[in-house]
C-alpha cells in the first residue's frame, strides 16, 4: 500500500515535470450516458469553452463500465492521449482509472460523478470537478420553506392533511450516486433542521431518467397519491417523468399559476426541460446545477495539466481535499427564470 | 569429351537450376512470410476476440453477482429507510424471507452503531461488539458505499460479506452485514478453459488477494500493476498467456482473467515445422525434375555430339543412328539427324558405286577404243587395197582410221564435243563402208546448234556398230545407215536407223532388261552406251528401241540438255 503511493507520487511527479510547458493538443472525454440531459449540456459548454483550442474525441459509456473501461484504454493505449475528461458510470472505478492514467503518463478529470476521497488522496495526476450536492439538498429544501411557509403553521394549501408534517416522496437518481445521497439526505435533514416535520413517504430510484420516473409513477402512484404533498427530485429529467405522468392524468392544471397545483413539484439543474417545466407552471423550482461554472472549473483544470497554470487565480471556488471542486449552485424559480424563458 | 560436360558452368542443366533455385527459393520465402504473417495476425486476433469473450463472458458473471447482492442491500436498506418504527420481530422474518429468496446470502444482520446486534436472520451471530472489526469500520467510514471483505474458504465455502451504514428506524443508525456464499460463482469457473495453468485472480485497489483460483506466479501482481486494466499478451515462467483486467461494477475489486495461449506459439511453430518440410519436398522435388528434365534434353544432345565427334574421325561411311530418349524436341532432333546422316551415308555409298561404275565404264570404253579385232581387220582391209593398187581408197582409210584414233583418244579426256562424237563415228562408218565394198551407205545429220555441247565419248559409234553387224552385214542387198541428232523437248536426242532385218519385240526386251540386270546379251555394246550416259546424265537419260520387222530399227539416245555441259569455245 505505501509503496504503491510512493510510486504513484513518483510517476505523478515525473509526470508534472514533463508535461509543463506543453499543451496538450487534445484530450478525450468520456460520458456515461449519451441520454443524460444536463450532462449534455456540460459537454456542451465545454465544447464551447474549449472552442478551436483542442481535439476533443468523446465517447459514450451507456451506463457500462466496462464500456468505458476500454474507451479508456484504447485512448491511452492507442491514441496515447494525455488527458482524459471522466465521467464515471461506476464511481468505485475510479482507483483504477487514476492508476491507469499514472502508468501511461496521463492526466485524469473526474466530473460530475465524485470518486471515493481515498481514491483521489494524494493522487497528484487526478481532480475532480462536481456540484456541491449538499448545498444544491439545502436550497431544495429552502424552496420547500418559501412553500410551505413558516414550520409551526404550515401553508393549509399545502399541508393538505392539516397534520403539520409535510408529506414527499423523492426521486432519487442512483444509489450510492454521492449527488443523489447527498442531495436526498441534505433536502430531509435541512427542512428538520429548521424545524420542520417530514414524512418522507418513499424513496424511488429513477436512475436520473425521465422515462424511469414515469413508469415508476404508472406503477407506484397509486400508493401516495392521496398523501403526497410534494416531490423532491435530484434532477429535472426525473421530475419531468413525474410532471409528465401528472399532466396525463390531469393532476397538473394547464395554463395555471404553479401555486394553483395540487402537488408541489422540485428539481435540481436547471436544464433546459426543467426551465420550461418552471414557465409552464408545473415545476415550482430547481435548483441551478452551474453548468458553466463546472465547466469553466473543469477548463481551468485542463489548463493547469496543460500548461501548470495555478487554478486558484480568478476563480470562485475553493480546492479542498487537494484536488476537489465543488461548485455551488443557486435557486431558480419562476420570478428569476433565464430571459430566454420570460420572452413568451 | 568428359561427362562433365552436361555439369558445366553454362550448361542447360546448371543455368536451369540456378535460375530455378532462385525462383523456388523466392518463392518459397515469400509463402513463408506471407502465411506466417497471415495466420499469426489471425490466430492472435482470433484468439483475442476468444479471449475478450471469455473475460467478459466471466465478468458479466462477477457483475450480476455483485449487482445481485447490491441491489437486495439496497432495497433492505430502503425498506430500512422508509420505516418509521421498527420491531425486532417483522425485521428479522423480513430479513429469514430475503435470505431464503437469494441463495447466495448466508446471514442478514443489522448492527447498532456501537457495535451490538440488533437484528439477524440467523441464530448464531455473535451477540459481541464487533465495533472493532475491519467491516464494521470501514462501512461506517464510508457510508455512502458497500465494503466488501475479502472471501475466505470455510469448509470448501468461499465467503465474504457485504457492509453498508444505514438508516434504520428513526434517527437511528446501523451497519448492515450481509454474509455471503461465492462459492457458486467460483463454480463457473470450472467451465470456462483457461487453459494449462490459467486462472482468475480478484484482488482489491491495493492489490491485496481476494480470491484466487491457483497460487499465483511471482511477478504476476507486478503485471497487474502495470496493466492495471485492458488486456495484454505475456510471459510467465516460459508460458504465454492472455490476461485481461476489468473492475468488477459495485466494488472496488479488480478481476484478472490469466488464460493459457502457449498453444499459438505452438501452433504457429507447428506451422513453420510443416512450411519448412514443404518446402524442403518442394525444393527438391523442383531440382530432381529440373534434373530430369534438363538430362531429357542434354544426355541426347551429349549423345549426338559424341556421334558427331565418332563421325568426324572415322567418316560417314560407317556411320551408325544414334538411339536417344528424350524430350520430343530432342527425340525429333535425333531422328532428322539420324535420317541426314543416313541420307549422307546412302549419298556417300552411291557416290563410290557410282565412281566405281564409271571407271568400269570408261575402262571398257578404252578397250573399244584399242579393240585389237576392229583395228587388224582394218589394216587388213588397207593391205588389200594396196595391194589392188586401190591406192587412194588406201590413203582415204588411214586417213579415216587416223582420226578415228585420234578422237577416241582425245588427250584422255572422257567428254568430248558432240562435233568430235559425229566427227568419230562419221570416221567409223566411212571405214566400215569401204571395208564392206560400198555395200551400205550413211547419212549423218546432226542440227548446228547442239554441236558444242559437251558429252561423254563414243556413244554413237557402239550403235552404229550394231547397226552394221545386226542390220547391215548378213543383207545381200546392203543398206542405209541413218543418224540424227537435236534438241528435242529439253533433251538432246539421238537417233541411229538402219533398214536391216529388225529386231523380234521379245529380243528388244531382253536388252531393256540387261540395262537394268547384268545379264550378257548381244547388245554388249548398247548397254554399255545406256550404263554410261545413266553415270553421267542421271535417270532422265535413256535408251529407246523401235523396231519393225524387215524394215529396219531406230536407237534413239536421249540425254537431258540440262546435264551437259556446252562448249566454251
């Protein structure tokens, strides 16, 4: 165990020495999904910060690691790429990718999908750019404060039932996603924080995914309906599932004031179907999951395998642990939608 | 002269081979390389896809497994979660009904955070603090993951357990220990080939063992290291092997798939063995036909030089055909040679026969020239004219007989000009007529135009003879001699009448025939004439008879003008 790490500083090391100086004229990006709505839109922006400057190759995992395992492999292998941009379908492969990369002289950026903190300890070749998922639980759960009012008299609106717990279920995304724990945990345990009382009614795992989200609905509706107050989601897609399967059965009210619906509705990034979910008057909120930050983090990193550049100039964020990121995210509901959603 | 000959440097046999060892060896390299390169590039790339199958075909395996086991922890710990209160009683059923569901799972326990057990499926679980132990503290160090311990053989049973902090009951928090059988999943192992000495290794992030199918080779975890994971070809303790490393989903373990390919290096040696020895075969099937062939050709052409050279030193008279086998060419060669020298043999034979003939001929000529009889009968003739007083009859005979002589000798030589041959036989008549007392008379008319050329001597002068002695002598009324001679159709004919008895038609068949067997007749005379212009003029000269009874007989001579030469002069 110890002399691995000494290795890998030594590998690291020599590694950084070499590489200063030299930009590197390309790097691959790997996804795990080509279907992830707000992981597209990451790739996006990074492709658009990144402009002409480098070669990108991008390759698509579709939810198997072993997939990315050989993308990963014939990059460094093959194409002897430099510098890779991971997003993890498994985040406990992280270790080997981080090892990987060290013996073939190669720089790795975790995004989004947040490596164990022993993983990256020390692991002078590898960083990590993701949302602060606690944060993004805590402005979730202020957004089901502005609902439901003060925690002693519950909006009556609201609290359906008039028993002054606010009844949810949340969408979780995946277990063992450090983003769906984090925000799941953090949205509970900061509404009991600030005093109030929740019943969780259930937790369903949806896989980040629209389509997963419905059928849960189709299947599980029944059960909660009568009791649901309101949706926790850990990302839009899912909570469009929900909104989706609502508007067919006309528990959402078209062309309503969101305050007019019977079911209060929560997400988390910010994309673009979430927004449009905001202006039709179904989703309440979301939470922005910056994606211009992250990628301008991420685009930061890239330079700094590049060409050493210190990150902590100019930035806004704070490097903990050595080598994480952790972007902080902000509330958006109707009263502060992007313009490009207020035009009409 | 020497054998060697067929060995030498330039020779059909050596260029042959040498040009076609080049050839053949050329060849025989470019089919080595190409089907070496081609099958290994095959073999390896077959082998790999094989192999990728196998790895993932066995890592699937792993990957269910581990999601199996993950997603029964995950729906506990959810129901776990969703509970508000919990009783002892309703978890520990929940927990006997999942276990029984899912073979693999040998014991569910719950912990409480300080380490005692809260609930189990089973009965004897440990009612002590396990706080301290390595699955209990890495679970709660890392509570957003499933700690897996690694797996022990307990009495041919291969398990380990699964640990994961939760949420139980209100504001309560546990590990969940999960005990499990991987002794199933190992059982898969037996039916996939590895090969000699192939196996599986699971090791975890630090490279630590956590289950291996044999003892590991020393340096293999070195490999792993610098694999770390993909796949690779390598060498260990002089074996080949194909190994390929995934991370199995779920856990942080890495699996090693070690499999056995010495059979390529064997396989792709086994094919150099068999190209060799074809090669070899083929090499020397080449050169032995080569041989063969070549000695096809040059052993019959060293036998027609080896005549040619016998040919040259004793002459063609002796020589003999030369028997060879070969090609057709050669074969073909041999037969026009052996029918040229034949030919030249045949050629060679006649010419001496034919020399031969002539000297005979022109011997008996020379005797007619000196017949003794002819001239004592002359000389005779001249005596009794002198002494009659007959004096210039006398005169006119020597003159005649002097000439005569003269002619027939002419310096030796044997043609003479057709002049000269009338100018002879006018000289023989003129004696004769005055011998017999003017008892015949003769006319000679030769065309001016055939005069000059060349021909062999004394021809007329036998027919003549003849001509008197058969036509003439035994007639009391005498006769007429006619001669005459032209161009006639390409042949220069001669035609000797007389106006005797005639010759009977079976007699005139009995001189053809002596012309042609050496039977004597009364014709000595003809068939000397017809032997020696067939010498000298070839078949197309000839000899004709026509006779009619009481009225006399024709000789006609018929020489091809092309054959004679004229007269420069």
């Amino acid at each position: 165990m110890k002399i691995k790490r000494i290795r890998n500083l030594l590998i690291s090391g020599g590694l950084l020495l070499t590489s200063c100086g030299e930009s590197p004229a390309s790097f691959s990006l790997f996804i795990y999904n080509s279907e992830d709505t707000f992981i597209n839109e990451l790739k996006d922006v990074i492709l658009d910060d990144t402009g002409d400057d480098y070669n990108i190759d991008i390759q698509y995992a579709e939810q198997s690691q072993k997939t990315q395992m050989k993308q990963i492999t014939s990059a460094l292998e093959d194409d002897h790429q430099k510098l890779l941009l991971v997003n993890m379908v498994d985040r406990l492969s992280a270790s080997a990718i981080i090892e990987k990369s060290s013996v073939n002289n190669a720089n790795v950026i975790f995004f989004n999908r947040e490596p164990l903190t022993d993983d990256m300890d020390n692991q002078l070749n590898a960083f990590y750019v993701g949302s602060d998922n606690s944060y993004e639980g805590e402005l979730q759960a202020k957004l089901a404060e502005d609902i439901f009012g003060s925690p002693d008299s519950l909006n009556s609106k609201y609290d359906k039932n008039g028993d002054g717990k606010i009844q949810a279920i949340i969408l979780k995304g995946e277990l063992g996603h450090q983003d769906a724990e984090q925000r799941s945990t953090k949205v509970i345990s900061k509404l009991a924080d600030d005093g109030y009382s929740v019943d969780l009614l259930n937790t369903y795992i949806c896989n980040w995914s629209r389509t997963e989200a419905y059928n849960m609905f189709e299947d599980e509706y029944a059960n909660f309906k009568d009791d649901v107050e309101i949706i926790f989601s850990n990302n839009d897609d899912m909570a469009c599932g929900a909104m989706d399967y609502l508007i067919e059965k006309d528990v959402f009210k078209y062309n309503v004031d969101v305050s007019e619906q019977s079911v209060q509705l929560l997400g988390v990034d910010a994309t673009d179907v979430g927004c449009k979910a905001i202006r039709d008057g179904y989703m309440y909120g979301t939470v922005l999951n910056d994606a211009e930050k992250q990628a301008s983090a991420i685009m930061d990193a890239v330079k700094y395998f590049g060409s050493g550049i210190d990150m902590n100039e100019n930035s806004d964020y704070d490097i903990v642990k050595g080598n994480f990121v952790y972007i902080k995210g902000s509330s958006i509901t109707y009263d502060n939608l992007p313009s490009e959603y207020r035009s009409n | 002269m020497n054998k060697n000959n067929i060995n030498h440097p330039n020779g059909l046999r050596t260029r042959l081979m040498r040009v076609y060892s080049i050839v053949t060896i050329l060849f025989i390299v470019a089919m080595y390389v190409a089907s070496y390169m081609i099958f290994k590039t095959n073999i390896v790339s077959n082998n790999e896809t094989v192999m990728e199958e196998t790895t993932t075909q066995l890592s699937n395996i792993y990957n269910t497994y581990f999601e199996g086991v993950v997603n029964v922890s995950s729906n506990i710990e959810t129901k776990l979660e969703e509970e508000d209160t919990y009783d002892e009683e309703g978890l520990a059923s929940y927990f006997e009904l999942v276990q029984s569901m899912k073979s693999e799972i040998e014991d569910i326990s719950l912990y409480s955070v300080s380490g005692s057990l809260v609930v189990s499926s089973s009965n004897d679980q440990s009612e002590e603090d396990e706080s301290g132990e390595t699955w209990f503290l890495e679970a709660a160090n890392n509570p957003l993951i499933n700690v897996f311990s690694s797996i022990e053989n307990e009495n041919g049973s291969y398990l380990f357990t699964l640990s994961k902090y939760v949420n139980y009951g209100e504001h309560s928090y546990g590990i969940l220990k999960f005990t499990l059988n991987f002794t199933k999943a190992i059982a898969t192992l037996s039916d996939i080939d590895l090969g000699e000495s192939g196996h599986v290794v699971i090791y975890d992030k630090n490279y630590d063992t956590v289950y291996q199918s044999d003892v590991l080779t020393e340096g293999e975890t070195d490999l792993f290291q610098e694999v770390v994971f993909g796949t690779e070809n390598i060498s260990l303790n002089g074996h080949d092997y194909f190994l390929s490393i995934n991370t199995i989903d779920n856990t942080t373990w890495r699996l090693a798939v070690i499999s056995n390919i010495d059979f390529i290096a064997n396989t792709t040696s086994m094919l150099l063995l068999v190209d060799l020895v074809i090669s070899v075969v083929f090499y020397i099937a080449t050169i032995a036909s080569i041989r063969t062939v070549s000695n096809q050709v040059t052993e019959p052409i060293y036998k027609l030089r080896l005549a040619m050279e016998e040919i040259s030193q004793k002459g063609y008279i002796d020589a003999k055909e030369v028997k060879v086998q070969g090609t057709y060419e050669v074969e073909d060669l041999a037969r026009n040679y052996n029918e040229m020298i034949m030919r030249i043999s045949t050629l060679m034979n006649q010419v001496v026969v034919e020399q031969n003939l002539k000297r005979e001929s022109e011997l008996s000529v020379l005797q007619n020239q000196i017949n003794p009889h002819f001239l004592y009968n002359t000389l005779d003739s001249i005596i009794y004219e002198i002494n009659k007083n007959e004096n210039e009859t006398a005169q006119n005979m020597i003159i005649a007989l002097s000439k005569l002589f003269r002619i027939s000798l002419s310096k030796g030589k044997s043609t003479i000009s057709i002049r000269d041959e009338v100018e002879h036989v006018r000289n023989y008549l003129l004696i004769q007529k005055m011998r017999y007392r003017e008892k015949f008379n003769f006319e000679i008319k030769v065309s001016e135009d055939i005069m000059d050329y060349k021909v062999t001597k004394l021809i007329l002068q036998p027919i003549a003879e003849n001509a008197i002695v058969h036509g003439i002598k035994n007639n009391p009324d005498g006769g007429r001699i006619e001669i005459d001679g032209s161009l006639k159709d390409g042949f220069i004919v001669f035609m000797v009448k007389d106006d005797g008895f005639g010759i009977l038609e079976n007699k005139i068949q009995q001189i053809y025939d002596s012309f042609h067997n050496a039977v004597e007749t009364d014709g000595v005379g003809v068939n000397n004439v017809f032997q020696r212009i067939r010498l000298y003029y070839g078949d197309k000269a000839d000899i004709k008879i026509e006779s009619e009874l009481d009225c006399g007989t024709k000789v006609f001579i018929y020489i091809p003008v092309e054959k004679v030469q004229k007269d420069e002069n």
